[in-house]
C-alpha cells in the first residue's frame, strides 16, 4: 500500500502538477514500486487539504504518462512507464528553415567550410566496417583519438548518433517523472523538450558571461535535483563560455551532492575557447557529450559520450537492443579526418571564420545601437524589443531568424531573437542595419499575447 505520510512530505506544490511530480519522484527513486496499490482520490484529498478534482487531475496526469493505471474498483496502480511528447520547442525554433533567401535561424555549420567527407570516404579500410553483430560498439581507432580529445580521464566512453542522441540516451536512463533538473536560462529548446518528455521538473538557472549563477546554483540544489544540464562553452543560444574559476565553484557547490552532470559540447572543434569541464573536479559523476556535426558535418551525425562507468555501460546495453551501434564506416570517416592533415587544417580555417564573422556581425550591430554578449560559436542572442514583430519584419526581408521564446526554460526579463551568423560569409553591414532595425521597432501588444 502506497504510505499516504510520505506523498505528504513528497508535495511541495499544492497542484495537479505538485502531487504528480512527487508521486513520481517516489516512483523515480524506488520508495514506490510497480504493482503498488495508489491511495484513494478522497484520500489523499483529505489528507492534503485539496479538493477531490485537484487529485484527480493529478492522477490523470501520471496515467498520461503511463505510470500508474485504473483497475476499476480494485483502484490505481503503480505500472511500468510510457513516454509520449513531441519537438514542440524545436519545431517553433526552426520554423523559417528553408523559406528565406538568407535563413540565420537553424544553428548549422556553413557547407563551405567542412572537410572533404568524401575523400575520407575513399581512405576506408575494410577494418572499419563490421562483419557481425558483435562488433565492439566504437571503432578501436577512434576511440583512442576521441579519448585523447577528453577533458578528464572519463571511465568509459562510447559514440552514438548525435548530441541529441546522446542526450536522450541519458536523460532517459537518468530521469523519471518528477526528477527534478537543473537547466541553464535560456537553454536548448530539443533539451527543454526532451525534459517534458521524460516528465522532469525543470529548475532553470541564469547566468552571465562566466557561466550559471553560482548564488542561483546553490539555491536551486536545495531542492536535490537529479541531475544539471549545461553548455560549457559557445553556449547556444548566447554565445557564452564556462571561466575555469565558475567551473571549479560550480563543482565546489556540487560536491556535497549526488546530482549528476550533463555537459554538451555541441560546437566542439569550432569553439574557440578551452575545452572546459567539471569532470576536472567530478569525474566520477560527469558525462560528457561532445558533438561532431558544426565541425566535420552535420550528415555524421556522431558524438562521443564519456562518463562514469554506470551511465555508460547502461547506454550501450539499451542500444543493444535497439541500434546496437552507430556506423562503423562514419566511424571510420571521422576517425580519418581527425587525423588528416588537411581536413584539421579545414576545421582550423572554420573556426577561425566563425570567430571573424561573429566579431564583424557584433561589431556592426554595435554601431547601431544593439549590444550583442558572449564571444563564441555561431549564434548570437539578439535582444528585441518585440520577438514576434522582429522575425516578421525580418521574413518580410527573407532573412530568417529563430525566436527567442523556444530557448525560456522561464520567462526572461528582455525579449530575444536567436541569429546564427555561420552564414553571414558577405555584406556584414546591411545584414546587421536589418536586424538592428528590425530588434528597435515599437513594441507591440506582447509576445505572449500575439503567440
């Protein structure tokens, strides 16, 4: 029987929502287990000092996410769980994909500066590709050169099929509903959707130029979430890098936690600034996530994940039964131009535009008036004095940006545009007079309502 003094302590929102992340924190954490037999809706009702319809709802939201079922009279019970959920963020960030002359809104790499996949293609040996089912899931190869690429002595390591794979990998053995996360303030939109997916409590934490807020941090880990998400560097959508003092402060705060860090590298060999982390500090809890896609092409679709042995090991034999492992002839390729002289010369010369471009495109929206922060990677968070007005005005000029709210993992006190300048190769000056034009127009009703 489900111990009705325990869900009491587990509430600390008197809501629908309240009672089901608790309920399902208890589920997460193993205190509540399948089979479990739920207290009656009057019940709790009455022990909580809520009305019948509040608890119900809150039932009905755990049903929705397949963790408990009705058996009629015999009452509600604890089962094994399903997921459902969509790209709702994702999608409304790149909904001008492909409709505009000069499209800024999708966070992708210029084709223009990617290495030569196809002579890699051509250099394959028939070492790398698998003859059986039971080939070890990383190319031996490429897993000593991805090791050396660590930024702490990981335990394990393995490649799936992209950051957001990767992501998902994790976030899925880590979480369940009602586990409560932190998230950096703005945030990936796909991250924020996984989030939803998984039922995870969202905590979202702000930050400045040096990373999260450490006084915002500590306060947010008094709620003992399961685990902190964050871009360590060219943070999309600011452009913002970790220092290695927040680093170590982050991890001070962290040390007297179990919570498990999550790190997305996802610009990797494009960043310009140093490959930070908080394995330095905590590495046996640490997974790192470090993307291939801005740097050696997107159709890759390869990332490392290197981290404690649990959390690893637990990925790989999920895919067992799904993938088993990502293309040993991708894995092959990108083992080839890490080593190629000419391709790390290729991605050298890439990094180093990005770098250009990124200056030249805040430079001039500084001669307009717009101040633009952070000082990596490809995208520029634009502040706005209307979103929605912006991306129209803009669409009306066929340049195509993403909208700031996809990125709120909570409502920001300035409205934002997210630009990414990998595409801006000419014409820096009209490109910058249309935004800036376009982010200093009047405001109108409000986004919130206009959405």
């Amino acid at each position: 029987m489900f111990d009705i003094e325990q869900l009491a302590e587990a509430v600390t929102e008197p809501s629908a929502r309240g009672i089901a992340a608790a309920v399902g924190r208890l589920i997460s954490d193993g205190t509540c287990e399948a089979g479990t037999r739920l207290p009656t809706v009057r019940e709790v009702s009455r022990r909580l000092g809520l009305s019948p319809t509040t608890v119900s709802d809150a039932w009905q939201r755990l049903a929705r996410f397949g963790l408990v079922e009705g058996r009629g009279r015999l009452g509600t019970f604890v089962t094994p769980r399903t997921r459902t959920g969509g790209a709702r963020r994702y999608r409304s960030m790149t909904s001008a994909a492909g409709h505009v002359d000069l499209d800024l809104s999708t966070g992708s790499p210029d084709p223009l500066l990617l290495p030569d996949i196809v002579a890699a293609v051509g250099r394959l040996q028939a070492a790398s590709m698998a003859t059986n089912y039971w080939e070890r899931p990383v190319l031996p190869a490429l897993e000593e050169l991805l090791r050396e690429r660590q930024p702490f002595a990981a335990e394990s390591l393995t490649v799936v099929d992209g950051a957001l794979d990767a992501l998902d990998r994790v976030a899925t053995w880590a979480l369940g509903l009602g586990d409560r996360v932190i998230v950096e303030n703005p945030a990936f939109p796909p991250l924020l959707d996984l989030l939803d997916l998984v039922g995870a409590e969202v905590i979202p934490v702000g930050g400045d130029d040096e990373g999260m807020d450490p006084v915002a941090f500590a306060k947010a880990l008094e709620l003992r979430p399961r685990a902190v998400f964050l871009q360590p560097r060219a943070h999309n959508p600011t452009g913002r890098s970790m220092s290695t003092a927040r680093a170590e402060q982050l991890a001070g705060l962290l040390a007297g936690h179990s919570t498990l860090v999550v790190e997305d590298d996802h610009s990797g060999d494009i960043s310009t600034s140093p490959n930070l982390s908080l394995g330095r500090w905590l590495p046996e809890r640490t997974v790192r996530i470090t993307s291939f896609s801005k740097s050696h092409g997107p159709d890759l679709r390869l990332a490392a994940v290197a981290g404690p042995h649990d959390v690893i090991d637990a990925v790989v034999e999920r895919r067992a039964i799904g993938p088993a492992w990502s293309s040993r002839i991708l894995q092959g390729v990108l083992a080839a131009l890490l080593e190629d002289p000419v391709a790390v010369s290729t991605v050298e010369r890439a990094r180093e535009t990005y770098c250009v471009r990124r200056h030249a495109l805040v430079a001039a929206l500084h001669e307009h008036g717009v101040e633009v922060g952070g000082s990596d990677g490809i995208n520029l968070w634009v502040p706005t004095e209307d979103e929605r007005s912006s991306t129209v005005s803009l669409a009306a000029r066929s340049i195509g940006v993403a909208p700031g709210f996809p990125f709120e993992a909570a409502p920001l006190p300035t409205e934002h545009i997210r630009v990414t300048v990998s595409m801006v190769r000419d014409d820096v000056q009209s490109v910058a007079a249309a935004l800036a034009e376009a982010v200093q127009g009047r405001r109108s009703s409000g986004r919130h309502q206009s959405r």
